[in-house]
C-alpha cells in the first residue's frame, strides 16, 4: 500500500484505522447491508435531550403500568452517555420486516387468532444481535476501539436514537416510521467510542394525519405523541401478569398477542416492502391459528408451538388468559366447551378468564348454574371476583 492513498479498498485488515472517517463510515455501511441490515445511521449520543424530557414526564404520568424497568435508573435511558460514559458514536441499524399482507384482515376471523406481526416468526431479539455482533466485530478490527451492542435489552431509547440518525421519525404513535419502510422496522444499536460522521435527524411527516390515533380500540393516546401503556392492548396481552381490566376486553376483540392496529393504519405504509428476512416471516402455523386448538394448549405443547417465538415469553397461563378473552369476544357459541373446561384449569388466571369467556357466550340460566356449581369450590379470590361480576 505504500505510495498509495489509504481508501475504502484498504479497509479490510485488522487494525486497520482509516485516515478518512467519511471512507470508514462508507465501509461501515456496506458491511452493514452484507449483514442483512437493511439502513444505518449515525447520531451523537447527545442528540436526544426533548426525547429525554418526555420520557421523563412519561414515567412521572405513571403510563408505564407495571413495567418497573422502564423506570428503573431512567439516567441510563435519557442519555446514552448516562449507560456507558465513553460512546462517542451511536450506531443505529433497522431490519424491515413489512409483511406480505394486510395485519388488519384478521381482525374480522372472530373464531382464528390475531397475532402481532412481528411475533410470527423467530425473534428478532436472538437474529439482529448476532448481527449487531458480527458487524461490531468487524468495526472493532477495522478500526480499533471498544463498542457495546444493544437490541431491547438495556436501556437504551431506539426509536429516538434512530431518529437522530435519520432512520426514520416517532410518529403520533409514538412508534418509529420511515419513508422507505413503513412502520415494520426492528432496531439494534451499536455504541463505539470512535468518533463517526454524523446523519441528519429526520424531520416528522406526519402533518395533520391521525389515522394511527383514530384506529386504537382503546384510546391508548391521550394526545398525539403520548402513549399510555396502561390502555395499550400490547402491554395488556403481553406485558401485564393479572386479569385484564373489564373495561378494556371487549376492545381487545380477537388480538390474543400485542396489536398492530396503529402501524398498520399508517399512509406512509404504501411505500413499504416485505421483509427480505425468512426467519422473521410468518410461519404459517401462527398467521390465523384457530382459537379452540389454542385453548387446548398445555404447557408443553405451547413451547413446542413457540419455539424461537417472542410469544413463548409470557407463558401458557398469560396465553391462555389472552385466548379466552378471544373466544368471550368471537360470539361463536360452540367456542364455549373450550371456556368450560378450562374452568378446571391449575392456574387461576385462566379460570378467571373462562369465567368471563362463558358469560359472554352461554345463556343466563346456564351460566348461573355453573357459578352455583363453583361456589365454595373456588379458592382464588380473583377467580371468585370474576364469578360476581359476570352477574
């Protein structure tokens, strides 16, 4: 290389510091895509000091329900500096995962199951960071320096970083849109103590629209750009551990995992494309799974289905709370010999919800019958509060 001007050619040894930061960022981009990332962009980790503000008033409003991590130490979530004192560079980097059909359909099968998008498929958790890894790797012997990698697992506010760095923008939603990609992008994001160029933050595109905000079944949004969790049917189907609050369950309607009825609505959706990543496409099995194969569902047989899923996290309990809410709300009366046996069932969350289920789908007479059946037989007080309310 001697007489030659260190280029982009050049930055393939380990070690190797490129003279041109511009020409390493360049190389950093197409190494990413190798990857299987599909954009990156680069901010400063002082960037997002509004996005920090908010947050803040967020966790003071108490809209984070039982979610105790979000405020947890929120110093570290503010500001990336506040996590790891030494990054100089925030790296953000999205995989599209745009499905191949409309998320809404669904919604009208009141007997299948609706399962949120990125659910279908393996989780994006285990994929992006191998990823994140592999380029990290390359950057760290491509230009020495010490990095960190990240991928909804610390804390660490993406969709805001991937703002600053031109990814896309928090729409009235709150979640992240992008003018190439819609609402279906995954994020990682990689902290390094090299100082990068650079990219713009993007500029909001929303204008006046508020389809995101019009579409919610539970008025999650009490003003565009606030979220609050505690109405949102993702945390209720997946974050929350208890019952499902009454007022909320009929709007759940068949949604038995998070909701994508906010992304979907989305105008900017029409620029969107299907993900190019197979393991994050929906298994067929998952896409409209019936709600009477579900219910019967053990343990074991609910990880066997879940395997590599984000859907395996919550349990067969909370599941199969979230599955008979389904069956009270899908009208089909058939439905209600899954609800009755599971009346049975060890976990008191799911007897709560077959009580529920069956008052929505048996006649008067019959459910009384069943709650004198119960009476003095039912040990859980949560179980016998649901017995009284469906009165």
């Amino acid at each position: 290389m001697a007489g030659r001007r260190a280029g982009v050619a050049d930055l393939r040894g380990p070690g190797f510091l490129s003279s041109d930061p511009t020409e390493l960022k360049a190389a950093l981009e197409r190494e990413a895509r190798a990857l299987g990332f599909d954009c990156i962009g680069i901010t400063a980790p002082g960037t997002i000091e509004a996005a920090g503000k908010h947050f803040l008033e967020f966790i003071a409003s108490g809209g984070y329900g039982d979610m105790d991590w979000l405020a947890a130490q929120p110093e570290r979530r503010v500001d990336p500096r506040g996590l790891w004192a030494d990054v100089r560079s925030v790296i953000m980097l999205g995989v599209n995962y745009g499905p191949d059909s409309d998320p809404l359909t669904i919604l009208k099968q009141r007997t299948r199951a609706a399962i949120s998008v990125y659910a279908q498929g393996d989780d994006y958790h285990d994929l992006i960071k191998k990823r994140l890894k592999a380029l990290a790797r390359w950057l760290v012997a491509t230009a020495p320096s010490d990095v960190k990698v990240f991928v909804d697992t610390a804390a660490v506010m993406e969709k805001p970083l991937a703002q600053a760095a031109h990814l896309g923008w928090q729409g009235k939603h709150t979640n992240l849109v992008s003018r190439e990609f819609g609402s279906w992008l995954f994020l990682g994001a990689i902290y390094t103590t090299l100082e990068l160029p650079r990219d713009d933050a993007e500029i909001d595109h929303c204008g006046s629209c508020r389809a995101c905000l019009d579409i919610c079944p539970t008025a999650a949004f009490p003003v565009p750009y606030k979220l609050d969790a505690r109405r949102c049917i993702s945390y209720l189907t997946i974050e929350n551990k208890g019952p499902i609050p009454h007022e909320f369950r009929k709007s759940i309607g068949n949604r038995i995992y998070g909701c994508d009825d906010c992304l979907a609505a989305c105008p900017w959706n029409k620029f969107a494309q299907e993900g190019r990543e197979a393991k994050l496409a929906a298994r067929d099995e998952l896409r409209a799974p019936s709600l009477a194969e579900l219910a019967r569902l053990d343990d074991a047989a609910f990880r066997t289905l879940f395997t590599k899923s984000p859907v395996k996290r919550i349990g067969r309990d909370r599941f199969l709370r979230n599955v008979l809410i389904a069956i009270g709300n899908s009208g089909e009366v058939a439905l209600a010999d899954e609800a009755r046996r599971l009346l049975d069932d060890a976990s008191a969350l799911v007897r709560g919800a077959a009580v529920w289920a069956l008052g929505q789908l048996v006649e008067r007479q019959e459910f009384e019958a069943m709650k004198s059946a119960a009476a003095g037989n039912e040990h859980d007080e949560s179980v016998r509060q649901e017995w009284r309310a469906a009165s």
